[in-house]
C-alpha cells in the first residue's frame, strides 16, 4: 500500500490507471468503513481510500477539533484490508483561498440534516467534487447510513454529467442494531441504550410496513412514540427525491431519524 500526502501526486499516479474504486472516509475506520472497502476491491482494479477530516463540513460549534483520530490504526487496517492507495492530505493542500465552489440545492441540502448544519453538505460535496476530480474513479463507495449524503452526491455527480458510479452500500451495525459510526466513541451506557432505541424503533416501523401498515403518519407516531424520552431532531419518511411521502411504497422509501445525545447529533435510517 502506498501513503500518499500530496494531491499531485495522487493525480499522476491515477491518471495512468482505468479501474479505479474510491472510499471517502474521514477515518477511525471501522467495520462500515471496511464493508466499504471490501466492496471496491472485489469490483476495482485498484482500491484509493482517503482519510481527510473535512473542516468546511463542520459547523463552528461542532467537533471539528475533537473529532476521533486513529491515524496509525487505519493504516493497519488499510493495509491488512488490501487498499492499494490510502491518501492523507493536509488541509492546505486541498484548499486554497477565494476559490469557486459548487452548491449544494437548498431544496434538499437545507432541510433533514442540513436544517441545523446549513453549509455542511456545501462542504460535503466541494470536497468530493475535488477528490473525484483527483482520483476519477470509475466507482465510488458511499454508506447508506448516511442517507441524505449519498442521495446528493448521487445527484451532483449525474448533474455535472461526472463519469462516476456512486454505489450505495448497507449500513453494518453493532450487535446490539446501532450503526456503527466514528462518533459512537462519544457513547456512554445511557446514551448506548438510548441509540439502542432509535434502531429498534426502525426495525419495528420495518416489520409494521411489512405487516401491512402503510400510513406514513401512523409509522411516525410509532417511531416517536418509542423515542419520546429522547432531543428528537426529526422522524421523517421520504422518497429518493426527498419528498415526504403519505403513504410508503416498498422500495422507494427511506425513514430516518435524527437525534441529539450530549450535544452531538447521531442519525440512522432503513431504507424500506
Ligand atoms: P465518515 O468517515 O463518517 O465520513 O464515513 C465515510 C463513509 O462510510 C460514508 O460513505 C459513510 O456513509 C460510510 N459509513 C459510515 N458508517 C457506516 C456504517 N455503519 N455502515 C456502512 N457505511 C458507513
């Protein structure tokens, strides 16, 4: 594997190679990051992971400064995993000063999570749109965990007619039914039983709508009313295009569900 810190010679190295697969990550990698991973390289060629702490996609009050860091860890993991390139820039080289930037539709980017933390898929797909331009990977790997995410840069990458394939790979959970996430080092005993909950609460809205339940405002009711102890950000059904939905349809649908533990904000999602 090689480490890579410079984004020019990331560019070189890429250019000379077709088959390329691409897992963003802003590392202590876990085992969604790694489903990620494992995916790419059964399906690429060569295999890029970028580990890069995005700072235009926190807000100021946010945990920019704290946010989990286990560099030697995932280069273990990179490399025991077979990633061909693990690419670690430093911000300064990513960013420059008074630069052009895409904008994320406010339409879809201002609401969900996006309502409380305006700007932050600005700085989600500006960072994407410069490590694809690096890397022009054929294929790039996206968690379904973070819905509301891969559904924009889904539709980025089809507005600028990019030449990428977003695949969208299943949440991997605990044991106990929480996605797995970086933030979950936060977690103490309450707050763990607390997120305990908000899987539940999806996995019970799954097996009503299977059983026959299709009122979206009814699920909803269920949902909030397993979660009522809980800062509640959202409880919202949508379809792919981020409309509320009435009614649910089997396979067009996605419920999420956002919550504050101790002042950060944890999401999760099934996607019916
Ligand atoms: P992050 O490092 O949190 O920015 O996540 C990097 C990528 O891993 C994103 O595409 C996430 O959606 C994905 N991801 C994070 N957690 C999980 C999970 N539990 N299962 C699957 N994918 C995940």
């Amino acid at each position: 594997m090689i480490i890579i810190e410079n984004p020019i010679e990331l560019f070189n190295i890429c250019k000379k190679e077709n088959s390329k697969g691409f897992v963003p990550t802003m590392g202590a990698i876990h085992k969604g990051h790694i489903s990620l991973i494992k995916e790419s390289i059964q399906n690429n060629k060569i295999t890029i992971v970028s580990i890069f702490i995005n700072p235009t996609q926190f807000l100021e009050n946010e945990d920019f400064g704290q946010y989990p860091q286990k560099k030697d860890d995932d280069i273990d993991i990179c490399k025991k995993e077979n990633v061909d390139i693990l690419f670690m820039p430093l911000a300064d080289s990513i960013y420059g000063i008074n630069e052009p930037k895409v904008q994320a539709n406010s339409i879809t980017s201002y609401i969900l999570d996006g309502f409380k933390r305006p700007s932050h898929f600005d700085g989600v797909l500006n960072v994407l749109l410069k490590l694809f331009n690096l890397i022009k990977p054929q294929n790039a790997y996206f968690g379904k965990k973070d819905a509301q995410q891969v559904l924009l840069v889904d539709k980025m990458v089809k507005s600028f007619f990019m030449d990428i394939n977003i695949i969208k790979c299943e949440t991997i959970r605990e044991d106990n039914g929480i996605a797995m996430s970086s933030r979950n080092i936060y977690l103490d005993d309450i707050s763990t039983k607390d997120l305990i909950k908000v899987s539940q609460s999806l996995f019970d809205a799954k097996a009503f709508i299977l059983k026959g339940e299709l009122k979206s405002e009814n699920i909803i009711n269920i949902i909030k009313e397993n979660i009522k102890s809980m800062d509640v950000n959202y409880v919202h059904i949508i379809d792919k295009a981020f409309k509320k939905c009435n009614y649910v349809r089997i396979s067009n649908n996605i419920i999420l569900i956002s919550v504050n533990i101790k002042k950060i904000n944890y999401i999760d999602n099934i996607w019916i």
